[in-house]
C-alpha cells in the first residue's frame, strides 16, 4: 500500500493537513534553523510521511513535536519523532501516564493493528518535556508560544506563530462540525475562555483539530457563541428539570455525529450539575 500524506502551505513559514487522513490535524512551522511539528496523527505510517514532508518543505530538521493534548489522534504517531523532544502540557504528560488511559489505548492500539490497514507500529510513547502554563521556543528574531488552557480536555493547549499570525488550535476547535466535549475532564467554561483568547490574538490563519483551515478572527466568532449558547441552554435545562431528550440543541455546524453528540451535551450537564 502506497502511504502518502500531502501538507499545504498555510504561510511561506507554516504548512498542514486538514484533510482528515490521520483521524486529526497536524501542522508544522520553521524557525530558523529548525522546525516544528505539530500533533502527529493517529497512525505511525502517516507520521512518518509527515516528518518526512516537513523536512523536505522547508529543508530542515524537526527539533521539537508539540502535543496539543492526549486523544489518540493526535498522539499514537509520537514514535516517528521518538528521536526529538516531545513537548505537552504537564496536564497531558499526566493524563497519558494514568493507568486508566494508559491501559484503554495499549489496547485501543492493539485493535488498530488488527483491523486498521494503517494501524501497524504504533507504540504508546509518552512526552519527553513538559510545561505547566507556557513555554516559548525562540530561534534568533522568531518564536513561538504553546499556552495550557485545558477546555477540550484537562491538558489542552494551543500554539501561536506571531510572526505569521498563524494559530494551531488543536481540538479546541472542530471546525463545521459538532464539537466532541465528552471527555471526563473537558471544562466548558475553560474551553470559552480559550476561545476567547484565541480571538484577542487577531490571528490571520487558524489551524483546527479537525475541519478545515480558518481565515481570520472573525471564523472564531460563531464557535464563541454556540459555546455560550451550549452552555446557557444547558443551565436553562438544569433549572427546569429536563432530561436529555427533551433538550433542543441548535445544529450550527455541517456535520453532526450522533454518537459524539449526546456524549457532548452529557458532559456539559454533569459539568454545570456539579459545580
């Protein structure tokens, strides 16, 4: 089977692919002597086409892959870059090392393998360096900023490129489609905050977790306001003792998965319930 995984140039400085392939995003920056990858896919195999393309793109070497949180899709291609430094959040790094995850994706990886023609030669690898709120890579006038603001999960984090004004949003943002929030520890109110800040950056480009690339600040405009909207009908829902069928959930996205969705919309009433 003939493996291939095409990047597109975002900036002259920035690349990704947003074509779902990997199950999740990637993208990838230079610096001046070096570059950066970001996430690395679900599979070994287009990871390792991934790397290879970003080399060849900007005739570089990949220094650092960034983790921008612990979901499988973005973290079980980490052994084509197991040679670099890994760097998450210390609120993944944690997650990822719980026997509770660890356990569920070493098997997870091996279903992969067993029924997934691109599922071979996963290893679960964990990051090699970790921050708590922020950490900047700097190479002579250029850097960037990886931030920590949890939301989409407890370790979540995104990446800004300020001399491109390029942001890469990990899943904080699922572009056109419906948001997965099902994880045990998404915090909604943490996610808008994220949202909001995103858009305070004024990037020119953005780079989601899933979906198709974004143009401008404004692009973030309508993931503010379903959040809101999200979170007000679901406190609206709380008071009023409805259960989960009878909550109207407006559809402001293309696509809807209606497994994910309910997992979504239960999260945020045991959120908004507890707290």
């Amino acid at each position: 089977m003939e493996i291939t995984y095409e990047l597109e140039d975002v900036t002259p400085l920035t690349v990704a692919n947003v074509e779902g392939e990997g199950h999740g995003n990637v993208g990838a920056l230079s610096l001046r002597n070096f570059a950066i990858a970001i996430d690395s896919t679900m599979y070994s195999v287009l990871a390792k086409e991934f790397r290879k393309n970003i080399e060849k793109r900007f005739n570089k070497p990949v220094k650092y892959l960034i983790i921008t949180h612990y979901h499988g899709d973005h973290i079980f291609g980490i052994n084509a870059f197991k040679d670099v430094c890994v760097l998450s959040s210390e609120a993944t790094s944690m997650v990822m090392k719980s026997e509770d995850v660890n356990e569920r994706y070493l098997e997870y990886i091996k279903e992969l393998e067993k029924e997934d023609p691109l599922g071979k030669g996963i290893e679960y690898l964990l990051p090699t360096l970790l921050f708590k709120n922020s950490v900047i890579i700097q190479d002579e006038d250029l850097n960037i900023e990886v931030i920590h603001v949890g939301g989409h999960t407890i370790g979540s984090s995104y990446v800004y490129f300020p001399h491109e004004r390029v942001l890469f949003a990990g899943d904080l943002i699922f572009e056109n489609m419906f948001p997965y929030a099902g994880d045990e520890s998404c915090n909604p109110d943490l996610w808008i905050n994220s949202l909001e800040t995103m858009y305070s950056l004024n990037p020119k480009y953005i780079v989601p977790g899933h979906g198709p690339l974004m143009e401008g600040k404004d692009s973030l405009k309508k993931h503010i306001t379903f959040f809101k909207n999200l979170r007000k009908i679901i406190k609206d829902a709380i008071k009023d003792n409805l259960e989960l069928t009878q909550i109207d959930i407006p559809n402001e996205f293309e696509v809807v998965n209606e497994e994910l969705k309910p997992l979504t919309i239960n999260r945020f009433l045991d959120f908004y319930k507890n707290k």
